[in-house]
C-alpha cells in the first residue's frame, strides 16, 4: 500500500471540536511555521536582571545621535533606563503618581450606585474597573518621551543619567497617552481629562502647546462613544484607537494643520498596548476578534485561533495585553493572561506575510524589536531582559506542535500503522509520540514518544491518529511531510 503523507498545512487551529481541526496543526508551544516547515522559535538569553521591582509595562529600545543605545522601561511607580553596557539608571519624575500593578475591580461594597441591588450580591458591569498602569514612550528626536496614564503628564528625558524624567513645559495634563507623529508633531491623547481629546504642540516644539495664528499647535475632539486607547504611526498617517472605533489624522497643514476620519466602527483596542505596526501596516487585538489597517478602512483579521485566545483569557486584567512585531519573521505577538492567571502568561502569533497563527505560553510582559538592537529585546515579569531569536535555549521549556486527528483510511477504515518515515533536516532532533482513537470522543491511546529513525518502527491501530513532535534538545529542527506506512485492519 502507498505510504500516507501526514502533509499538514501551516498554523494552529484552535476553533471549534477536535475532529474540526483535522489535518492541520491543533496544538504547540515555542515553534513557528517558517518555509514550509515546521520549526522551534529561537531561544534566549539574559541581557541584564535589571531590578525593576514591578513588572514592566511599556519598553522603548532606541539609539541618540552619536550611536549609544539605550532601552526604557516603565512599571507601576518606576521609569527606567538601560544603557547599551547593562547599566540600569532610575529616571522616574519627580511626584511620578503611581497607579496599579494590575487592574483591579471593585464587584463588592462601593462597586456600583447606592441603593442598586441586593446587598451582598456581587455586581458585574455597574462596577468600577481600574486598569494597571501602562506606559506609552516615544522618541522625541534622540529624546526619550513617555506618559503614563495614572499619572497623566507628558515627561521628556534628555539622555542625561543624572537628572531624571522632567514634565514637558506647557504640556496637557490627565492624559492617557502620547505618539510622536512622523511631521514632528507630538499628539497627547485624551488630554486634560477629556478620553476624546487629541491635542498636539506646534511643529518641532513640545513646549508650545496654546494655538496661535503664529504656531500650528491645535486640539480635535474626536466623535467617537468611547475613549481613547492607542496612538501609532502608519504609512503617511497617525492611527488613533479608541475602545470602540479606529480614526486616522492625516497632517493638512494650514489652519486645520490635521484632518481626522473614522475608518472603523466596533473595531476598538482591547488594551493601551494590543495594537503595533509592521511594514506600514496596523495589527490590534480588539475585545473577540483582531483587526487590520493597510490605508483603506479597518479590517477583521481571520482567526483560526481566536475562540481559544478570547475564551480563555482573564479579562479582568486586559490591560496587561500587549504586542510586539518580529519583523524578521513576519510575525506580531500579542501577549496576555490566561483564564487562571492575574500576570501575562500566555502569547498569540500571526504571521502577516504567510497569514497563518500560532499559540503558546511564556512570561513577559513588555518588549520590543530588533533594529536598534541586534536582538528582540522582551523582559519578565521578575524584570530579568532578555535578547530573544538568540540561538535555541528555551529557559528549560521543550518546544513542540501536536496535529489534529488525521484520518488513516478512505471510507472510515481502521488502519494498521507499522512505520514512520522521518522528514527532518538532521535526523534525531525531535521525537514524535502517536495518539489513536477509533471515534472522536472515544477513548484514545498514545503511543511513544519515538526517537526517529529512517525508517522508524511503530505499530499502532486506529480509525483516526494525532501526531506530537518535541524537541530532543536545543537545536534549530526542521520537519517537513512525516509518511506513515499503514494496512487496512477492517471496520470497527
């Protein structure tokens, strides 16, 4: 009989039963699908235990005018820098008001409006929900700039390890947020206390904030039911995301200076770090479903994992997502807390050249990409940073990806199963483990694990079979189409 080629298409899929994942991917950690095959994600090494008390919310990694290279980072009550040697400096501002670690919700007494309800009954949406303290930083030329939003003031530091983060001069205050735009306009999002309001210095100047016929400083309120989020560069544009909707500004000039549009309706940002750029483009988690911009309109992004990523998932602590591009690879991560965690624990990868997703756990809870750095540079939250894609070691953890049910024979055959034939780029860098069942809820044995030989003898029978690859050790595998040898064992 002609052997069976286990030929399964690349990404997860995590949507919907066991048997509607057949013959794809339907499981794994640590691993990417990268030309044609199947392959661990690169390892990591420490940079730098920094000592950050508080886990990190918001990294910026950038380099000055003379070439040194620095990274920022921001906690609940701490903004500090990394210099490219290792060296740690604190820089928080003087009467910096901290905010929460993480969110908090008040679901008991003072939750909700006097006299509501039963006493003692817990309360679910009249609540009051207070989201951790997120940092938005940007480069303001070779400067660093940055807000957080329980503090609500625009901050500049001009590289000087000596003297801390200073409030900018004239700036807005109770913002949520900051993005330099690429004309040099500084935008200061939901400014002095108002969730709608962009409002932006005059060209080149971060101290001149108050319009004049003689500047093009300015302000938009932005007709939008929610507030606003995220602000980040584009291709020609500043996109603007609100919890509800997506706006763009396009700079005019003139006395108008930005023009604002709505390019999307019940598109909102999950978090005030869940959307990033790559290659011009826009990516962001929304509250069920991902979005993209290209320049037209927003766009629902397919997910063949989202039921998985928005049903397990604390949304008590949204405001911990957060995204990070992989430029090298084409891919943008979004990292969260899964149901059973108060802390990021958990990741979700598309890759948007190749249009396929991936899943998996890990801990770090801010980061960004390579460029001015050699290395993805991503910490933990123990506040340990780390160079990711650096060779293969994976902090103890073994990578691996797991099939959905393939079915052995044509008309629902039982099938014996007698050997495997390897497709590996070095043989023995993995090992694989089989699962049978002879109906979709039955009962299923598992066979193995195997050190793969060619070929490698296995005897198994079944209606339906899941295969498990792992690595055997810190090596850069690669598998391609696995074949099975395989008899017909009659009905069952």
């Amino acid at each position: 009989m002609p052997l069976l080629p286990l030929d399964i298409p690349p990404g997860i899929v995590k949507n919907g039963t066991d048997l509607q994942a057949r013959g794809r991917w339907a499981d794994g950690n640590l691993i990417r699908f990268h030309e044609d095959s199947v392959r661990p994600i690169g390892g990591w090494r420490e940079f730098k235990a920094t000592g950050i008390t508080n886990p990190v919310r918001g990294m910026l990694g950038w380099v000055e005018n003379d070439g040194s290279r620095w990274v920022a980072a921001g906690s609940s009550d701490e903004l500090h820098v990394v210099s490219t040697s290792g060296t740690v400096t604190d820089i928080t501002p003087s009467g910096f008001t901290s905010g929460l670690v993480r969110s908090a919700i008040n679901t008991g007494y003072g939750g909700g409006t006097y006299g509501t309800g039963t006493y003692g009954t817990p309360r679910d949406d009249a609540t009051t929900y207070d989201e951790a303290a997120v940092w938005s930083l940007d480069t303001w030329g070779e400067y660093l700039v940055g807000c957080c939003r329980s503090d609500g003031k625009l901050y500049e530091w001009q590289l000087d390890t000596g003297t801390a983060a200073a409030a900018i001069s004239n700036a807005p205050t109770s913002c949520v947020g900051l993005v330099a735009t690429e004309e040099r306009f500084l935008f200061a999002l939901g400014a002095s206390g108002n969730r709608r309001l962009v409002a932006w210095c005059d060209q080149e100047d971060n101290t001149t904030w108050t319009p004049a016929a003689t500047n093009q400083a300015g302000d938009f309120p932005l007709q939008t039911s929610g507030e606003i989020m995220q602000g980040v560069r584009t291709r020609g544009q500043t996109l603007i995301l609100t919890n509800v909707d997506a706006h763009t500004a396009t700079f005019v000039g003139g006395n108008t200076v930005y023009s604002f549009e709505r390019i999307g309706e019940a598109c909102g940002v999950i978090s005030r770090l869940g959307c990033c750029v790559a290659e011009g483009s826009a990516f962001w988690m929304g509250q069920r479903s991902f979005f993209q911009y290209t320049g037209g309109g927003a766009e629902p992004l397919e997910s063949e994992v989202a039921d998985e990523v928005f049903t397990n998932m604390n949304r008590a602590q949204a405001s911990l997502i957060w995204s990070v591009t992989n430029s090298l690879f084409g891919e943008i991560w979004w990292f969260y807390p899964s149901a059973s965690s108060i802390e990021v624990d958990s990741y979700v990868v598309y890759n948007y050249r190749a249009g396929h997703w991936a899943t998996g756990s890990i801990d770090r809870t801010a980061g960004f990409d390579r460029g001015t750095w050699r290395y993805p540079m991503w910490i933990d939250s123990t506040g340990d940073l780390y160079e990711q894609e650096y060779a293969f070691a994976h902090g103890g953890e073994t990578p691996f990806v797991e099939s959905g049910p393939v079915l052995l024979g044509a008309g629902d055959r039982v099938m014996v199963c007698k050997n495997l034939y390897p497709d590996e780029e070095t043989q023995g860098e993995v090992q694989g483990t089989f699962k049978t069942r002879f109906y979709p809820n039955g009962t299923e044995r598992e066979y193995g694990p195997y050190d793969m030989t060619n070929p490698t003898s296995i005897r198994f029978t079944g209606r339906q079979v899941r295969m498990r690859l792992e690595s055997t050790g810190p090596q850069d595998w690669r598998v391609g189409t696995m074949r099975i040898d395989a008899d017909a064992g009659g009905e069952r």
